[in-house]
C-alpha cells in the first residue's frame, strides 16, 4: 500500500466533502454547525473508501475521490432513512386505497 496514493485519495475525498458542505451551507452558522464537520469526516472516510476499490479506469482517480467524498454524504443519509425505519417502531399506515 502507497501512503502517497493514500493521502492523496483522503485529502481529494476531505476536498469532495468540505465542497459539499460549503455548497449545502445557508449562513454562516451552518458553517459552526455539525453536520458541516460530519460532511467534511465523511468526505475524508469516502475518499479512503474509494482508495480501497479504485480500479484502472481512464479518468484520474483524484478527481473521482474528489466527486465521491462530495457525494459520500448524501449516500449514506440515504442508506440511514430507507434502512433506520425498519428498525424503529416507526411505521406509516395507509389511509387511503388505490381506485378510490
């Protein structure tokens, strides 16, 4: 394992994150807010992730480290609301019927 190819692939994910949770921010509190910090951590951990399974592809693995940490964030909040319903006792109950 190359710490050079490593570092590289963590920071463009820490780079893909911070973008993301620039571009997302409202005001400058959101800036001072968790979920900012949450977007960068989890930028960096998708850019690890993606050194794990980077194949040879033709595009420069920088730049695809880069759009996964950005979008590394909204992957797993999407995981997190289809899988926590299913074991909350949160359930959505049908009112209404098809054809009516």
């Amino acid at each position: 394992m190359d710490l050079v190819s490593l570092v590289s692939f963590v920071f463009s994910g820490l780079l893909g994150g911070i973008a993301s949770s620039l571009l997302w921010a409202k005001d400058y509190s959101d800036i001072k807010s968790f979920y900012f910090v949450r977007g960068i951590i989890l930028g960096a951990i998708g850019g690890y992730l993606y050194f794990l399974m980077h194949t040879e592809w033709n595009l420069p693995n920088g730049v695809v480290a880069f759009a996964f940490g950005y979008a590394f964030k909204d992957i797993i909040d999407g995981i997190v609301n289809a899988v926590l319903p299913k074991f909350t006792r949160k359930t959505e109950i049908r009112t209404k019927r098809r054809g009516r």
